[in-house]
C-alpha cells in the first residue's frame, strides 16, 4: 500500500484506537462488533440503523433531526 500524500492526525489515532480494541478482543472481528454493539445498547442513546443496500435514504453517519446518527451494518 502506498502512502497517503497526507496523514491527518484525527484519522491516524481513530485507527489506533481501532487497532488496540481488535487486539482485545484477539483479532476477532465478531467479538469486536458484539462489543460495540453492546456498548451502543448501554450508552441509552438511539441508534438508527442504515436502510439496505440499494434503497434510497440518507448516508450512513448523517445525522437525523433529533441528533442520533446513523450507522451502517
């Protein structure tokens, strides 16, 4: 993979994060998403999943009326 000509440093740490959450849980993607998944069901905010593939709709991380933002799956 070639170097991006720019490294913002925002990305570089979301990556970081990233990359030590998937290394608790093993490597094992599953598990890092039951994770989150169980961490967005605790945090008592409302998450609006993003419609399927191929219907129209907002994008996935576009923020609703009320504030909750959507997720894709």
């Amino acid at each position: 993979m070639s170097k991006p000509i720019y490294e913002d440093p925002v990305v570089a740490e979301i990556h970081a994060i990233r990359a030590e959450m998937l290394a608790e849980c093993g490597g094992d993607h599953r598990k890092l998403m039951e994770q989150v998944d169980e961490h967005e069901r605790a945090s008592g905010r409302k998450v609006i999943p993003a419609p399927p593939p191929g219907l129209p709709g907002k994008k996935p991380g576009s923020a609703t009326p009320d504030g909750a933002v959507e997720r894709s799956k």
